[in-house]
C-alpha cells in the first residue's frame, strides 16, 4: 500500500479533510486512504499520544482559535523514561533535529507578564515532506505541525512538558554538533524552573556510519545530484552527494563534525560561499569510491522522505558505474539512460510513493 503525491489538484475548496491514526505505532494502512496533494495547504495538525488528527481549519480567526490548544488536551501520564536499549529512532531525530531542527529555550520561568513560559522543539520538513512529518509525530504521541507562510514548510512543534521530555531522553548522548549546546541549555532550565535531576550527556562519540544519525542529518541537508554533459568533444556523466552547512552556530565552528562525516565517505570539506554574510562548509562526493560509500551507508541506514526517491535514482546510476568491470566508463552510451532518470529528480519529482514508510524505526524497538 502507497500514498501518492498527486500534481495538479488543489483542496482549497474542501471545507475539511480528516485523517485519524489510531492503529499501532508504524502502522499506515489508515494512511493508505489518504492522498497528500502539492500545493496542500492545511494549517493545523496535532496530535495527542492516542491518535493523530489532521484538520483543514478554515481561515477565520473564531475557527482558528477554537483550535489554539486541541494538542495540550488529553494527554496520559506515560512514563517519560525512554526505553533502555538505544534505538535507531533515536539517532535518526537526533540527526534530522541538528540539520533542520531548533530548540527553544526561554530565559526565565515566566514572562514580564507573569505568564508561564514553555520550552519547545521545532523541526522543519518540506511540504512534500508532510507524510513523514506525520508518522514521526504519530510515533512520537506529541506535538502540532503547522503550515510555515511564505515558504514550502511544514513545522513540527513541540511545548508540552512531557513531549519535551521525551525528546530530551532521545537526544541525550546522541547529538554530534553544536547544537547539544542548546539542549543543554534546556536540561538546566527543566532541572532549574521543573526539579528535575537530569545529566547532562557529551557528544556522540560513535563512528558516524555506526548508526543513523548521518541519514537524519542527510535527509535535512543531503543532496543527490546527477549532471549529464553533452557539448564539448567528450559527454560526461557525473553522480555527486553534497552536504552543506553554515560555518558557524553563534560562535561556535561546524568543521569538526563535517571532517568527521568527510572522512568516513572518503571525502573532504571545503570552504564555499565565502563572500556572503553566511559562508558554508560542504562536502562533495567526487569519485565512484567515495559513492558507493554513500550508498552502503544509506541502505543499511536509510533515508524516510521523499530525499529517499532521489537517493534510489541516484544510486541507479552509481550502480552502472560500478557494474564496469574493465576499461572506461562509457558515457555516451549510458547517456539517454541517465537524462531519462534525471528528468524525474528533486525538483522535476512529480509522483511519490510512500510504501517505505511502513519500515519506518519503532520509537521502543
């Protein structure tokens, strides 16, 4: 069973659209009547531990705040102690949170008003990206997912005491950049402002390619590419994996942790973007080694959005490439092949299917 993203049709004149996810954790065959369509644009999703609600909620603001707080309510007391064997689920939104995730934390328990500040966890998704956004929140048991304006995102949050919670036992000794600076910060403001006796965890210090940390950081910043040159006396056909990041998170230097993914795809790190406000480090696949590297990685740890249609493709090409056993690459015989793949990548992807979510990690296994 698949969901398919279908091009061309808009729901803008649905006055609702109900989704409910009531089955054991994973399980999608509810999903399966849904069609996620581009250009969908519903405001509010949330979720409250037993099921997972999604509503068009119409634009005006009685409906809109009728809604404000439908995913504080009805939450179980659950223990908030994640299951003692370390899960993949763990390592993966660790990687995702530190390549397209933020947590906020405030500077006091109430604001100047006497009101109670909460700390969150955002994570940002794709708009093609909903169908995966919507299981991790489903298997998550907390959080909304709203429509970001002016731009293609959907943004997963994250404020109640217990999903916070959650999230700070999942994260805690898995995250390999500098943003385990901020949820440290939010660990001293949990065992500050709510009693709790929480340890503070250092880096994640295992291998890179020993868990899936690196595809939950490569399914926020990853990119595969294929290049197809024609002109010029000689066709040439390229496969590239990139992976891009700011220099710096406030005033701490990301290089660290990129030399450590670098080195692992037989790769290195370089500077670019230099005369911008925000220059970038960005490692670049460039030989057939250093992408089969990329491809034995993220099959046994793969990716769950729709970067993984690309991944597939791309790892289509690499295969043609590997499968030449002696002389030369032949580019232009394999040049039709290769356009043909392309015309359907990334951007130019208009059809997705979502069969694969269905081995999506259990939060408990």
């Amino acid at each position: 069973k698949f969901i398919e993203i279908v091009p061309g049709l808009n729901l803008e004149n649905c006055w609702e659209l109900w989704l409910y996810t009531t089955q054991s954790a994973g399980n999608l065959s509810s999903l399966y009547f849904l069609g996620i369509f581009r250009g969908y644009t519903s405001d509010f999703i949330f979720c409250n531990s037993s099921s997972v609600s999604l509503k068009k909620v119409l634009r005006s603001r009685s409906t809109r705040s009728s809604y404000n707080t439908y995913g504080l309510r009805n939450y179980t007391n659950k223990a908030l102690i994640v299951n003692g064997s370390i899960t993949q689920f763990a390592y993966y939104i660790a990687g995702l949170i530190e390549g397209d995730g933020t947590i906020h934390v405030p500077k006091s328990e109430r604001s100047n008003k006497g009101k109670l500040n909460y700390p969150s966890i955002q994570i940002v998704f794709h708009l093609k990206d909903l169908p995966l956004a919507l299981l991790i929140q489903k298997e998550l048991g907390h959080g909304s997912i709203s429509r970001k304006k002016g731009l293609n995102a959907y943004i997963y949050t994250v404020n109640s005491i217990e999903g916070v919670m959650l999230f700070i036992n999942l994260l805690n000794g898995k995250m390999k950049t500098n943003k385990i600076f901020a949820l440290h910060k939010l660990i001293d403001w949990y065992n500050e402002y709510r009693g709790t006796y929480i340890e503070k965890k250092g880096f994640n210090t295992e291998t890179i390619l020993s868990n899936a940390w690196l595809s939950g950081f490569i399914e926020s910043d990853g990119h595969f590419s294929l290049r197809s040159t024609e002109s010029g006396k000689y066709p040439k056909i390229e496969c590239k994996f990139e992976l891009s990041q700011k220099q710096k998170n406030g005033n701490k230097d990301n290089l660290f942790f990129l030399e450590e993914i670098a080195i692992s795809l037989y790769s290195v790190v370089k500077s670019i973007r230099m005369d911008s406000k925000n220059p970038q480090y960005r490692i670049r696949t460039t030989n057939l080694k250093a992408n089969l590297a990329v491809v034995d990685y993220l099959t046994k740890y793969p990716l769950f959005g729709t970067k993984l249609l690309d991944f597939n493709d791309w790892a289509k090409v690499v295969g043609v490439f590997a499968a030449v056993k002696k002389g030369p690459f032949k580019h232009k015989e394999n040049m039709d092949y290769v356009k043909q793949i392309k015309s359907n990548m990334n951007d130019k992807r208009t059809v997705f299917v979502w069969d694969h979510l269905q081995n999506f990690y259990k939060l408990n296994n």
